[in-house]
C-alpha cells in the first residue's frame, strides 16, 4: 500500500497533485511519501512486536536527511554500510545505541569513528576485520559488541546481483569460520561477541529462505552459548521483497508468522534491517516526455530521466510501473513503447514495451516505487546534474535536496599549473 493514487484524474502524492509539485521543482524529481514511509515501518515494527525487535532501517535504500529524520523519530535504528552512512545518520537525530554498521571492507579511521561514536553492533565480515576492531577498540580502551556475519549458503531465488547468502557471494563467513572464532573468543578481550548477523538477498518474496538461514543461525547461537559466550542477539537481516508489478511477496506479517516461533524459542534479541520495504513503494520519479519517435517500427518515448537517475533498470533489468501523472481514459487506446533517457548508452531505459496511451511531448510520467535504491544509486554520468528530491506529508511538501546544478559538476575539480 502507497499513497500515489489518481484524483479526478490527477495522480497525487498523499493530498498533493503531483503536476503542483514539478511545476514548482521541475524535472526530473524524486518524489516521497512520508506517510508511507512510516505506513511500512510501522508495519514491520507491529509484525514484529511479539519480540520487540529493533528495526535498523538499511539506509543504503534511500539516505535522504528528511527521510532518515521521519524514521529515527519514529523510534527506528539504522543500518549503515560506511563512515559517510554514519555521520549522515548521526546528523539526522539517529541513536547510536540502535546502530549496526555491516560492510565487507570497513576502514580503520570508520571503524574507529563507530567504536567512538557508541553503535549497538558491528556487523563483523572476515576473521582480520575482527582483529581490526579488537585492535582499534585496545587502542581506544572501549568495550564493543560484535556480530559475526554467517554467510548461510541459502538460495532466496532473487536477481543474481542481489544475493547475498550463498557460497560464492563475498558477505559473512562460513559455518566452519565462524565457529572457528567463536571458540577462540578469548583472542578479542575489548569484543563482546554477543551477536550473530544473516542476510541473505534483497527483494525475496517467500518465507522459506528465511526459515532455512535463521534455522542455521540459530544453531550457531547455541553453539556459542555452549562456549560460554552470552550471544543473545540475533541479526536476521533485510530482504524482504515488494511488488513493482504482479509480485506477490509475503507481508511483514506473514514474514513474522513464519519465523517468530523459531525467534520466541531461542529467547534471543531480535534485529531486522530492511531497506527497500520501507522506502521502495514510498517513492516515485518522476519524468518528462521530451520527444516520440519511430524507428525499424519501434516506438520511443525519450524522456528527461535516464540511466544516471534511476539505473535499476539498466543495471538488473528490473521493472517499474510507468504511469501517466494525468490518467489516461479507461479503455483508451495504448501504443507498446520503450520509455528510454537521454543517455549515450543502448542500455539507458526506465521501459521496454509499455502499453502506454499516446503521449505528446511534455507529458509527464511517473515511475513507480523508485524510492528504494533509486537516488541513492544516481551519477553525474553525461555531466547530468542529479534530480531535486521533494517529501510530501499530507497537504504540505518540501523540496529535501535541491536539483544538482552545473556548479555542482565541476566543483572539486582542478585545472593543474600545467595546463594553464
Ligand atoms: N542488510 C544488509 C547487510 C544488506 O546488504 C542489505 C541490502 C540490506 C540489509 C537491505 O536489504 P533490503 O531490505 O533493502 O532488501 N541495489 C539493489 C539492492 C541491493 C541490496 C544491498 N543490500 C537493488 O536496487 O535492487
């Protein structure tokens, strides 16, 4: 459920038309949903609410401040992956208390900012980051709490780029190493090994994979409570999948059903980290027809988006609904078109064979459930200035971050002495 929906005909973004908005902040425009941001956290919040665990919302989804802001003051920790994520978090109001950091390549000065700054967990990858953070928090002198990443060996059946859990990906570590380490914890006297960490994939749409990874979890958990080691923490990770088209993913609560009696059984702390549930369907992108043409009898539609905004579908071939901002007739005629940007690049589409009604240039388009890995995955690629993002929360919106301008391009940039 999102709050994009059409209105006598306009599509709005909560009580706002969405033409309202691009007439004032132009396009391209990311667009969000505050009511929905909070609509999917709370949703995971209640499905889980039988354990009381805490959701790190995976902020890699979408870092905006404005939207990292709505969910820290609605009580949500976060799931940060570098220094940058850190800070960015830390300014928008986060708790360090309810940070995890995970990442495969932490460096020292952004571990050494975490340790200080007091997060809850790090996400622990191989046994040499585990020195590391010994080493850092020794020199430091301050007690930290870690968790191991298991990598699973579980297939979620999701896009091959998105996995995460299964032998030959780079994340966690294997059964073997991590119960390696967990026997040797007396090597890493400033760690508290008090958790375990699994995250299989992104956008999985069954329950099943889940089962399996948290049931091997699990093991590992009472493996080390065998150790002595108080491991009361475990980390399930984010993953769970949301519709673009015709999926029909589990919900939060169908999600919870299925491993909350394994979860309540262990007695342990539970974590989740979900990114794209949350700010997935709470945004869109939108666009503007620039010209149609036809070509070897194929249609185009070329519009102001491309690649560089939004490269999901470029880079996965993933799928997002793309709609007219004004509602085309039930009924009416629909043209195939391949919706495709301004970028040097074939594979610069936001669309292939959309059944769309006949546009005109300067009509505006919408594309759906951009709000997950959408700007935050965005490049100046074609010297492009990225899009402005705007937060809309009932009848009032906001332009979150200002459309990039050419200053913007070149800033950082240097002419050496010798090219003067
Ligand atoms: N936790 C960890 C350790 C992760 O690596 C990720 C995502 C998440 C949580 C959040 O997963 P989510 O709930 O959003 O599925 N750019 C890709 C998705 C990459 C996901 C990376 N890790 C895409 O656009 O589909």
């Amino acid at each position: 459920m999102h709050r994009f929906h059409y209105i006598n005909g306009q599509l709005h973004c909560e009580e706002v038309p969405v033409r309202e908005i691009v007439r004032k902040a132009g396009t391209p425009l990311y667009l969000y949903s505050y009511n929905t941001l909070l609509d999917h956290y709370r949703q995971i919040e209640k499905a889980f609410s039988p354990v009381k665990a805490l959701i790190c919302y995976a902020m890699k989804a979408n870092g905006n401040l404005a939207v990292l802001r709505t969910l820290a003051k609605a009580g949500a920790g976060f799931d940060v992956v570098s220094g940058g994520e850190l800070r960015k978090a830390l300014q928008a109001g986060a708790n360090p208390r309810k940070i995890v950091y995970a990442s495969v390549g932490k460096k020292t000065g952004e571990i050494e900012a975490a340790v200080k700054a007091g997060i809850l967990f790090f996400n622990v990858e191989s046994e040499q980051e585990l020195e590391q953070i010994n080493a850092v928090c020794a020199r430091l002198k301050r007690r930290q709490q870690v968790s191991l990443r298991l990598n699973p060996n579980v297939d979620p059946h999701t896009h091959a780029f998105i996995t995460t859990g299964h032998k030959a990906s780079k994340f966690g570590m294997d059964l073997k190493t991590v119960r390696r380490l967990l026997a040797s914890h007396r090597k890493y006297p400033w760690l508290i090994l008090g958790g375990l960490h699994v995250h299989i994939g992104s956008q999985i749409l069954e329950a099943r994979p889940f089962r399996e990874a948290i049931r091997k979890a699990l093991g590992v958990v009472a493996f080390a409570r065998r150790k002595g080691i108080p491991m009361n923490t475990l980390n399930i990770g984010g993953g769970l999948g949301i519709i673009y088209n015709k999926e029909e993913p589990q919900t939060p609560a169908d999600y919870a059903q299925a491993v909350l009696p394994l979860l309540k059984r262990s007695r342990v702390k539970v974590i989740l980290e979900p990114g794209r549930y949350i700010a997935g369907n709470s945004g869109i992108l939108l666009t503007r027809v620039l010209y149609l043409k036809e070509s070897h009898g194929h249609r185009f539609a070329i519009v102001d988006a491309g690649m560089n905004d939004l490269i999901r579908p470029s880079l996965y071939g993933a799928y997002h609904r793309i709609q007219p901002v004004l509602q085309p007739k039930q009924g009416g005629k629909t043209i195939a078109t391949d919706v495709v940007g301004p970028v040097c690049e074939s594979g610069d589409f936001l669309g292939k064979n959309r059944k769309l009604p006949p546009l005109k240039a300067g009509d505006l388009l919408a594309v759906m459930s951009a709000g997950a890995y959408g700007y935050v995955m965005s490049s100046n690629y074609n010297a492009r200035p990225r899009p402005a993002e705007v937060m809309v929360r009932g009848r009032q919106w906001k332009i979150i971050r200002r459309r990039e301008t050419f200053q913007d391009l070149t800033r950082g940039e240097t002419l050496p002495a010798f090219l003067r």
